[in-house]
C-alpha cells in the first residue's frame, strides 16, 4: 500500500491555437508531449509515471475552457485517474487567469498538482504557486494590450497619411510599395466616383444616385484577395453611398476617429466640390440606410425578428423617474405590436441591454474558436472599412486579440461595435410563445466554426 500511495501518474497536457502544421508527422503538439515525458522519465525515482492517454488540443484557443481534450483531462481527474497534471508551458493549459484560478480549484480539490516544464515549477509548493500567478497575471495583461498595441500602430500610420490596410474603395488600386501598400488612382473607377458626387449636387438626393448607380451597373470596389477569391461588388445602396459621399479619401485624406489627415494618394474629388456635398448631406439631415445616426445606441438596430408576426423588432427607450432618479429603459419593440396594439403579439418587447448581451454571448462563444478566426477577421474587415474606415484589424494580432474578445469589444467605440456585429449575424429572432432566441451567423461564419 506505500508503494501505490508513491505512484504519481502523470497526465500530459498539449494545445495549439491554430491548426496550421498540425499536418505534419511531428508537429508543435508532439513537441510538447515529447519535452513532458522527458520531464517526467527524470522523476522516475520519486515515482512518477506517464500515463499513455492522449490529451490533445489541437486548433483550440487558450482564452476559454471549451476544448475537448480539456474536457476529457478534467473528467478523468474528477474520476481519480490523474494525480499530476504535466505541460510544456502555463499558457498551454489556460490564457486566462479566471479560467486557470478555476482549474486550480479542481486540481486543489482532487489532490492534483501542476507542473510547467520550461518555467520549472509545481504547485505543491508555495513558490511554485505565486510564479504560477505572477506568470498569469502578465500572459492576461499582454494580451489585454494586443487591442491597444494595433489601435496605436494604425493611428501612427494615419497621422503619416499611409493607407493603414483594409478594404480597398472604388477609385483607387491597392499597390504593394516597399513600407507598405498605396492607393493609387484607377481611372475607370475615379469616373464613376466622380459622376456620384456630381449627381448628388444635381438632384440633392441620395436614392438619385442610388437609381443612377444601378442603371449604369456600377457596384463596390471589386478586387481580388490574397487568396484568389473575387470580393466586393456589392450593390451601391443608399447606405454604401452616403458612406462614399462622406469619406475624404476621396479629396487625397485619411482619417482615423474624428482626425483627418493629409493622404500619400493622389485626390479624385477637389476640395470645393467635397465640401459642398457635405453641407448638403448636413442640410438634408440623412445618413441613409445602414449608416443612419443611432443615437440610441441600438447594437441590433435592423436585425431583431419577432417570429409570431413575422416583422421587425425595432429600438424603442421609455423613461421613467424625474430629477436625480430618472432613467431611460431602452427595449427592442414588436413593429406590428407598437402600430396596432399590444395585444396583438404574444411577446411584444424584449429588455435591449439583456439581449444584446445575450447576443454578445452567443458571438463569443462562436469567434473564439480558431478555426473560424480567418473567416471572422475577414468579415470585420469588409463591413469596418465600408462603416467605419478609420479601423483596420491587423491579421497577424487576430488570433490574441480574439482571445481577449471583452477587452478587444471593451476598447471599440459604439459604432464598431455595432458594425462588427454586422459583419457576423445576419438575424437575430426572438420566439415569444416558445420564449426563445436565436442567432443566425453568417453562412462563412457557421461554416469556418463547425
């Protein structure tokens, strides 16, 4: 009975965010496998053994729990099958330190200790513990900065005047250059930008020019990406006009936020004639389709479906209370209940701050996952640059900025978010009789996650 109370049976634990080279015959996860069992076939003699059970994660973030292996290494440590818990480095286990405290509270309660190979040390003594803590602690507030880190590159950049990435616009090619791609003007295109704002003058009117825009055929910049895949061409609507109408790439600016800075590019439109365009936008008070002001801060402003009407939902806000205790309840509202009476629907409307974050919850839960990063930052990337120009989502940095989703949503201003948002669901319908909702992805979207 000493002997088997001295038997340590060890568990290996590897993971890889990605799943790129896992293809290969000995990948970064049997990397890991191999320098753990080195570990510990070097502390045979104080009765460690490995455990032949695989427990890999491979193409699984560390920013949440939701990892199979993960799930499997934890079953078995509650069965009793596990007394050691072995990794390559603490990053593989956990990014996050709420997550990690949590296992540690499993690992406590089961008599399981944790061993890191490359940081050397275990959490059967004190030290081991506060390395481990102080170790997390910096793991968590690097990735918290990755958001702020690509924020201040592009920032730096547009003060520059460079053209900081993102989706190309209609008048303009994206060329490579050494220090990064330019825009630079496409004669074809610069017509067809120049005939937009040139009606607009004439009839005041943005569906004017939405008409004129479908009868002659012209769309969104089409290009094509890295991949080979044909992008854009996408209608110009009422909304992707206005937004053309108002960005000062067109008179050689860039801007990032509310600044605006002289560009590196050549201008299609002259000063005068931008601004007249924009004292008539201001004039005729409209911002048009998807672009429309929300003042409100309606994050599913447009995609929120009551299914027992089959309607919309629109935002709608009450306020209740005078003085210091008044408040504004804001609620998304059934369109046939608000026009011919409550009654008439089963659920007429829904509190908006919960369902937003319900929302939230449901797209974390989907972006998270790695496989779907690419697909995810492609999305962000096309609806930003049409909603919001002034943002770029740096590839290299997506993977860590996706695995602090709350402090990367948390840095966005209102409007990214909402458009963000767009850029991944499609619908979001709300069952009153069943007391349900549901969250329709975009096709890309479902498909990169499953």
């Amino acid at each position: 009975m000493s002997r088997e109370r001295k038997r340590i049976r060890c568990a290996i634990y590897t993971r890889k965010s990605t799943e790129d080279g896992l293809e290969q015959d000995f990948n970064t996860l049997h990397a890991q496998r191999e320098s753990g069992e080195a570990y510990i076939a070097s502390q045979k003699a104080e009765g460690w053994v490995c455990l032949p059970k695989l427990y890999d994660d491979g193409g699984f973030t560390g920013g949440n729990m939701e990892r199979p292996a993960l799930k499997r290494l934890l079953a078995d440590i509650e069965a009793g099958e596990i007394d050691c818990v072995v990794v390559y480095k603490v990053d593989r286990l956990s990014r996050s330190l709420l997550d990690f405290s949590r296992l540690m509270e499993v690992f406590d309660r089961r008599e399981v200790s944790f061993v890191s190979v490359t940081q050397q040390f275990n959490t059967t003594h004190s030290m081991g513990r506060l390395t481990l803590n102080i170790l997390l602690s910096f793991a968590q507030f690097e990735r918290e900065i990755i958001s702020e880190r690509t924020r201040d590159k592009i920032a730096a950049a547009r003060r520059k005047g460079k053209w900081a990435g993102g989706r190309p616009v209609l008048g303009y090619d994206l060329v490579p250059h050494p220090g990064g791609s330019k825009l630079e003007v496409n004669a074809e295109e610069a017509e067809q930008v120049r005939a937009i704002f040139e009606r607009y003058l004439e009839r005041k009117s943005v569906l004017q020019v939405v008409r004129l825009c479908a009868r002659r055929g012209w769309t969104t910049k089409r290009w094509t990406s890295k991949a080979g895949k044909p992008q854009g061409g996408s209608v110009l609507d009422k909304g992707r006009v206005w937004a053309l109408l108002r960005n000062p790439v067109y008179i050689g600016k860039v801007r990032h936020h509310e600044n605006i800075f002289d560009g590196e590019h050549e201008a299609i439109i002259d000063q005068d004639t931008f601004d007249r365009v924009q004292a008539q936008l201001a004039l005729n008070g409209s911002a048009g389709g998807s672009a429309t002001r929300n003042k409100h801060g309606a994050l599913l402003k447009g995609l929120v479906r009551c299914t027992a009407c089959g309607c919309a939902m629109v935002h709608h806000f009450a306020t209740k209370g005078t003085g210091k205790s008044k408040r504004r309840y804001r609620y998304y509202v059934c369109l046939r209940a608000q026009k011919e009476g409550w009654a008439t629907c089963p659920g007429p409307s829904l509190p908006a701050t919960d369902l937003e974050k319900f929302v939230l919850e449901q797209i974390r839960s989907v972006v998270t996952h790695d496989a779907a990063v690419n697909t995810v930052t492609q999305r962000a990337i096309d609806v930003l640059a049409e909603s919001s120009p002034d943002l770029v989502i740096d590839p290299d940095e997506v993977v860590g900025a996706f695995e602090a989703f709350d402090p990367l949503l948390k840095a966005m201003t209102h409007g990214e978010r909402e458009a963000l948002i767009r850029g991944l669901v499609t619908q979001v319908d709300w069952d009153a009789e069943a007391g349900t909702v549901s969250v329709t992805f975009r096709e890309a979207l479902e498909e990169a996650a499953a």
